[in-house]
C-alpha cells in the first residue's frame, strides 16, 4: 500500500535509468543519508563512533571493493587483508616521505599502489579459476605479511616494526575527534559506494558479471577477459587499498602488519558472502553484521551467563564467542545462502503486494 | 654436500606432515566437493584430544602402562572424530547441499571457529605434549660416503613409517573394500553413485571420519615432535599450497606435491633466506605452486577442466 510504484512515470531516459527507480526508496536513502550526516553526530557518543561507526563505515568499503571482485566478477579472493596493507603502508611511504602532500592524496596514492599490485597478483586468474585461485590470491597475502614485517624501508625503519601517523588534516580541518573521524569516513565511503553503485551499472560492470556468469561464453560474445578480470582487480584493489589506508590512518592511527592478517581476509569475504554476493546494499549488511556480532557478543555473553547463576571466565568467553561465531554464520548460510540482501529483496516484495499478496 | 642431503632429508620428513593434511583436503574435496578449511582446526582438535585423554586415562584407570593408555587415548579420539564428522554431515553438509563453492568454503570456516572454540574450551588452551615413546635421539649414518655423516632424527624416520603405513592402509582400503569402493565411486560421479543406491550421505560421513584419523594421525605425529599448541590449527594453510600443487582431486598429488613443497621450502629458507632475509617459508610455498600453476593450472595431477558453452 505504501510502498509501489504504481503512477510513477518515467517520461525521460534520464528518469528510467535512476539509481532509485521508485520514489519511496529514493526518499528513505535520503533519510538514511540525512540520518548519518546530521542525526548520528548530535546523538552518538564517543565509544559508540570509536568502536563501531567508524570500523562499520571502513570495513564496508573494503566490502565494497571485495564485492566487486568476487560477487560482481566471480573471482574468489582469500587477499583482501593484503590489499588492505598495501593501501596502508603505501599511503603512509606517501605521507611521511613527501613533505606537504595533501592527506586526500595520500590515500588516493595508497589506493591507486593497492591497484597496481592487484593487477600483479591478478594475472594468475587468467590462466587459474575458482578455489584454486582462491589459494593463490592467499599467496598475495603470505607475501605481504612478510614484506612489511621484514623489509625495514617500507616500515621507515621503525624500530619497533609499528608504524603511526599524526596531525592529519585536511585544509586546515584537523582530524581528531571520533566526530571528525566519522564525518570524513562517511563522506569518503558516500562518494565511493556511488561510484562502485554506477560502476556496477555501467559497461564495465555488465563485462564483470559476464565473466563471472561464463567466461568462455563472454569471451565469444566479445568480451575481453585481459581486460575485464584485471580491471575488476584494479577496481576493488583500489577501494580495498584506500579501506586499508582509512583503517591505518583514521581508525588505528598507529598500526603493525598483524591488523592487515589473514583474519581480515577471511573477515572481509565474511562479510561479503554473509550481506549478499553481487549487491551493493549486501556490502553494507554484511560489515554491519560482522562488525557487531563479537561487540555483541562480547557484551552480552557474561550477562546470559549470570541469568543463570554462571559466571563465565574472560578466556571463556572469547571461545564461546568463537564458538557461538562460527554456529551463526553456518546458521545464516543454511537459512539464507544468498546473503542479507536477499532476505531485503524479498521483503521489498512482499510489501509491494502487501495488504492484497494475490 | 653432507648439509645439503641433510636439508633434504628434512624437507621430505616436513613435506610428509604436508602431505598428510593435504590428504585430508583432498580426500573431503574428492568425495563431497568441499573445500574444507576447518581441516587444521579438526587436526587440532582430534590433536588436543589425544593428548588429553592420554594425559587423563592413566589417573582415571590407574593403568600404568604408557602404550596401553596411548592406545585407549587414540581410540577415543578416533570415536570423537566420528562423532565430528557425523555432527558436520548432519547439522551442515546435509542442509547446504547443492551449495556454490565459496558458500560451502565459509561454512567450513564457520566449523573452523566452532571447532577450535570447542576444542580450547574443553581441553584447555596450555601447551601439552604428546608422547608415544618415539625415540629421540639423533643417528649418524653413513659416515663411510660423506665426510663426518648425516645427522638424522629417529623420531623423523618412525613418523615417514607410519604416514606410510597409513597411505598403505588408505589404499587398502579404497581399493579392497566395499566402502571404500564406494567412497571412490561417490568421488567420480555423485548421480550415478546414488543411482545404483550408495547412500551419499552416509558416504560424507565416512570421508570425513577418515579425514579426521588422518588429521588425528598428523597431529600425533606433529604433536610429538613440537607439542600441541592452539597454533597447530594454521597448519592448514601450510597445507593449501600442497594441495593446488598436487591437484585438488589426486590423492598421489597430494603426496608428492607434500614432498615438493617440504623440500622446495627447506631448500629456501636455507639457501635463498639469508640474502633476503629469514621467514621466507610460508610465502615461499605459495609462489612455488603459483608458478606451477601458471604451466598446469589444474595441478601436476588434477582432472583436465574441459570448458563448454
């Protein structure tokens, strides 16, 4: 009843080709958006932005960049974590090497080096598929661990192997509040997802979904798969680089390699599969969910605990957090094997038809 | 020329353990099409258990013989393998049937956590030590060729005899059997399997009971050597190069790409990691069997993909 799009015509190309066809979803993304730039600021408190707006606003741009690289193209990636530390480390080189390079730059030169060793590390995947590729998308991964733990020039010789940026700003902006901290995260994830959202929607991204839906026959009907598969790593190297440059700079501030390890990989392909292969709006699920389940957890478990007179050790805690983790996330791939974002379709589309489902 | 055949004779003993949790890969990939990531956390697992129970059983029983106990402990840990892989056909395999690979393989990590939280929680997460009354004590041998002998652990060449005996038994199995006739049959062609009434899912759980002894086996092996520790479940990912070396569905794949990746990453680490630092090892595996994959991309002995429109 609410929610159709009966009597909405399109009289233009312009109007048929919006990312929002039906006015009620472009209206709730503008109060979504309205929310989060003004609503979350005057409400939110420090711990709420520090602990989990900003990781949810990071990771889900690296979900972004990992979606588009196995949910969009089809290839299976275990490298996200590696990408990530590239952006960082190749953004930090960027910052303290150069003096007076502005901030934004930096990251977008971590990125765009996030992108070309993703170009490198992408051309196995023209000769290798599948799960096979996926191990040796873990070789990006191993090899960068060890990189940037043992060659002391990347590290900027650091003694301690820990690396650490200060006094960020941006046109005289300075970044240290969590608020100033979530502003520019959500700023740079708004204009990014936009551009991942009409990415997707565009040549390049029908190319994408071809190969993944076949490649040989993508190949037949034209399409380069030099070209397609490469560009696809290009692509979400770059979002997956700058994630990781925002991580080290914005979120951590001071970081080692270990926060860029294979966990993050696994975490990140979590996060995919779990919000929805091939969606934009599953990217944004999927880090919700993942980056609030342990917090969660975390907080919850003593109390349930207590309810029944049983009070729980903190290492107790931590496996049955693990315990509970992986029990979710089977369950959730059991229940829902195409991810959040297609429970959210076909919620949409029930309302539509709602209160008359015949 | 001594220290190298030494290297090498250390590579192989390490490629051996490889090959034993790549056994297990492939075993599972074989038979249910299952990537299984949680195959380090079941080694773990069945690794912490035996060593526990072995711990456990002389107080319970008051036996005092170690071998005795030993024994009980094995199979007991052998009884909670089944137990896994009958919890894992039921509660995970069975509902995610028909699954795309990259569901199935987050499912396995999902068994992963499970498995080490269980794991940790049950048998706590010190590091324990596994003792099997292997000898310890290194040999020299062949001190008439090479100048001053090769220095070679005891230990090494009874855990190489009993990996054999159990690829030995394996094979037995397979071939001499009608389970394992018909786990071979499920392995080549699941609808015609079914069709002349082999019980798939009764299969899953064979193939991954037996990939849990294997990995019960690895980690007695490893255990006795370096002790169990919560750090044993990454041996997975110690084991994935082996296994798209080899090739996912060949189990002789599995075993020599064990022993080229052993050897390959000894050799590294002693001859190539001083002139660019040490730690080479585990990415120095992952580039080998890339580079082998850029010239075979199914593995040296993976089935041929023949690609249709």
């Amino acid at each position: 009843m609410l929610y159709r799009e009966n009597g909405q015509f399109k009289t233009s190309y312009a109007a048929d080709q919006q990312i929002f066809p039906i006015a009620q979803d472009r209206w709730a993304i503008l109060g979504i958006l309205v929310f989060a730039f003004i609503g979350i600021p005057l409400l939110g408190d420090e711990y709420l932005m520090r602990a989990i707006l900003i990781p949810f606003l990071i990771l889900s741009l690296a979900a972004l960049g990992v979606n588009i690289l196995v949910g969009f193209c089809g290839q299976i990636t275990l490298g996200a974590g590696a990408f990530m530390a590239v952006g960082a480390y190749a953004a930090y080189n960027f910052h303290i090497r150069i003096e007076g390079l502005p901030l934004l730059v930096s990251i977008l030169l971590g990125g765009i080096t996030s992108a070309l060793v993703g170009i490198v590390f992408g051309i196995p995947s023209l000769r290798v598929r599948g799960l096979y590729l996926a191990v040796a998308t873990l070789a990006a991964q191993f090899f960068t661990d060890w990189v940037f733990l043992r060659i002391p020039w990347f590290t900027n010789n650091a003694s301690s192997g820990s690396v650490s940026v200060s006094n960020l700003q941006i046109m005289g902006w300075e970044i240290i509040t969590p608020f100033d901290k979530y502003m520019f995260c959500l700023v740079w994830l708004t204009v990014f997802a936009l551009l991942a959202k009409n990415m997707t929607r565009s040549a390049i991204g029908r190319q994408w979904m071809a190969i993944r839906d076949m490649d040989v026959a993508a190949e037949v009907i034209g399409i380069r798969p030099l070209f397609a598969k490469l560009s696809a790593f290009a692509v979400s190297s770059f979002f997956v680089g700058t994630a990781g440059a925002l991580w080290g700079f914005i979120h951590l501030s001071s970081w080692e390699p270990a926060a860029f390890s294979v966990d993050r990989s696994f975490q990140l392909l979590f996060m995919v599969i779990i919000g929805g292969l091939g969606s934009i709006m599953g990217s944004f699920f999927g880090a919700a969910f993942i980056v609030t389940l342990p917090i969660a957890l975390n907080q919850f478990l003593p109390a349930i605990g207590g309810l029944f007179g049983v009070t729980i050790s903190t290492a107790g805690v931590s496996h049955a957090e693990l315990i509970i983790f992986g029990s979710l996330i089977i369950f959730f791939l059991i229940k829902e094997p195409h991810g959040i974002a297609r429970l959210w379709s076909t919620g949409k589309e029930k309302l539509r038809l709602w209160p008359f489902p015949h | 020329m001594g220290f190298f055949i030494e290297t090498l004779i250390g590579g192989l003993m390490a490629g051996m353990l490889y090959s034993l949790v790549a056994l297990g890969f492939v075993l599972i990939y074989k038979a249910s099409g299952v990537f299984n990531f949680a195959q380090g956390a079941m080694l773990l697992f069945a690794a912490l258990a035996m060593a526990r129970f072995s711990a456990w059983i002389p107080e319970w029983l008051g036996i005092d013989s170690l071998w005795l106990a030993n024994v009980i402990a094995f199979f007991i840990a052998g009884a909670l393998m089944y137990l896994v892989a009958w919890l894992i056909e039921r509660l995970v395999l069975r509902p995610l049937v028909n699954q795309e690979g990259a569901t199935l393989l987050m499912a396995t990590l999902g068994i992963a956590y499970v498995l080490e939280g269980l794991g940790t929680s049950i048998f706590g997460t010190a590091i324990y030590k596994i003792d099997v009354g292997m000898p310890k004590e290194p040999v020299l041998i062949l001190e008439g060729i090479f100048e001053g002998g090769l220095l070679i652990n005891k230990e090494d060449f009874v855990a190489a005899l009993i990996a054999a005996v159990l690829v030995a038994l394996l094979t037995l199995f397979f071939q001499k059997t009608v389970t394992g006739r018909a786990l071979r049959a499920v392995a080549d062609d699941h609808q015609a399997a079914q069709s002349i009434g082999i019980p798939l899912n009764h299969i899953w759980v064979i193939v991954w009971f037996v990939a849990g002894i294997v990995a019960l086996v690895a980690g007695v092996i490893w255990g006795s050597k370096l002790g169990v520790q919560f750090s044993l479940a990454t041996v997975a990912l110690r084991g994935l190069p082996v296994v798209i070396l080899g090739g996912l569905t060949s189990i002789p794949g599995a075993i020599i790409g064990g022993l080229i990746i052993g050897v390959g990453e000894k050799l590294s680490e002693v001859y190539l990691g001083p002139m660019i630092g040490g730690g080479i090892e585990i990415w120095f595996a992952y580039q080998l069997a890339l580079v082998f994959l850029l010239f075979r991309p199914q593995g040296l002995f993976g089935e041929k993909i023949i690609d249709r429109v």
